[in-house]
C-alpha cells in the first residue's frame, strides 16, 4: 500500500494535502518486576501511549491553515485527531485520539527545498481503533451507508464526528449512529447535535448491533453538512 492512501483530519480540518509523512506508534512501557523466586527478569506492561507525528509545509499564516490551527492547538487538550490507513476504502480502519493536544511545533528551512512544519500529537486518552463509517455530505434526511463490523457488543464504544463544513446555518442539526443485528431494523445508539464545524465525540453504550450506519435526522436549516465519521465498539 502507498503512503499516498493514509489521511489525517484534524477537528473540521483534513490536512493530508499540508501533510508529506505521519507516523503513529503505540506502545506501552514496561516496569521490572523480578523476585527471588525468578527464573529471569520478570516486567509487566504500564499503560498504553500514542503519539502521532504529523510531517508537512509551511504555507504562511492564513487563518484556518496548517500553521494557525497547530498554534491553537499547542498545549490544549481539545482536539479530535484521526489517522484513516486506506483512504481508497470506504470503511478502512482508523485511529482516533480524543481530548488531544499538539507538543510540538517545528519549522525547517533548507536553503534549496520548502520550508516545513511539523507537529506532535499525544493524548491521556486511550486510543480508539476503528473503522470510517461515513465520508461525505449529508444535504437531505437520509441514510449513510451500511458498514459491517464482523461482530457486535454488549459493551458499547464511541463514536467520533469530524464536520468540515456548513452549507447555510445549522440550528442543531442531528446526526444519529444507528446499529442493527440484522442490517434490517434500525436502532439509535447516540445523536451528535452540531451548529458549528469541528470534532465531536459520543460515548456508545450498551448493546452496538453488527452493522452501523450514520443518518442525518435534521439539517437544522442548513442546505448541507459535510462530515466524516468513525466508530469504534469495545470487544
């Protein structure tokens, strides 16, 4: 697979065009955990960190740019970051940092090439796996596509919402995740309420069916949303 088919958004923000490399590592420290009785050095894992450093260029200053975007975000927990891994599938596995915040800015100039910028994103937050359940523009009441998960859960997940853009003023507009056992009867499993673009996130609790679609409920007034979305059900 080519790195040209990874994707990275950012709140209401798809920044693949600004971005040249990401890299995502998830990993877990370890901590010694030898007795008398051991046959070698004994560790356990610690709790799970990731990180995911997002490479690209400088494009000036412009409001609602790569650079303005990274500075409102350094040191904040605020932002919504997702790693799609194949953007040529419409149901690729994604990842998600929640509650993220940008630790790292840095600028390079090389005399002969672009200037860069690169960024760091961490959170305390678990990282969420899941699969993209929904790219594109919602402008009447309507279904999303219908995405297998293989399997359901009795034990919830999340559920993650990247709106780009507004078409006309959205007076909380509703996005509902739907799940089904069967792929044919339907139930809501959570809303987001939105009148403004940017990341938001929902807490998926109890029994999520097998097959999961977004559905657009009510525009608020507005002529079309655009949005991308990520669910992710616990095992």
């Amino acid at each position: 697979m080519k790195g040209t088919e990874l994707r990275i958004w950012v709140d209401e923000y798809d920044f693949s065009s600004s971005t040249s490399q990401l890299e995502l590592v998830i990993e877990v420290g370890e901590a010694e955990r030898t007795s008398l009785t051991s046959a070698a050095q004994e560790f356990l894992p610690m709790l799970a960190k990731c990180t995911v450093t997002q490479n690209g260029y400088f494009e000036g200053v412009l409001p609602n740019g790569f650079e303005a975007e990274l500075a409102d975000r350094f040191a904040e927990k605020s932002a919504i970051v997702t790693v799609l891994t194949q953007a040529s599938d419409a149901n690729c596995v994604a990842y998600v940092l929640s509650d993220a915040s940008n630790y790292n800015m840095a600028f390079g100039a090389p005399v002969n090439g672009l200037v860069t910028l690169n960024g760091q994103w961490g959170t305390s937050n678990a990282v969420r796996r899941g699969l993209r359940v929904y790219d594109g523009i919602f402008d009447a009441v309507e279904n999303g596509a219908t995405v297998d998960f293989g399997v359901g859960t009795t034990k919830g997940g999340a559920a993650f919402l990247h709106v780009a853009s507004i078409t006309g003023t959205a007076g909380n507009a509703t996005i509902e995740v739907q799940s089904s056992a069967d792929g044919n009867t339907w139930v809501n499993e959570g809303t987001f309420t939105l009148s403004a673009v940017g990341g938001y996130s929902l807490t998926l609790t109890g029994t999520v069916g097998r097959y999961v679609r977004l559905s657009c409920t009510d525009l608020g007034g507005a002529t079309a949303i655009r949005c991308m979305a990520v669910v992710s059900l616990n095992a």
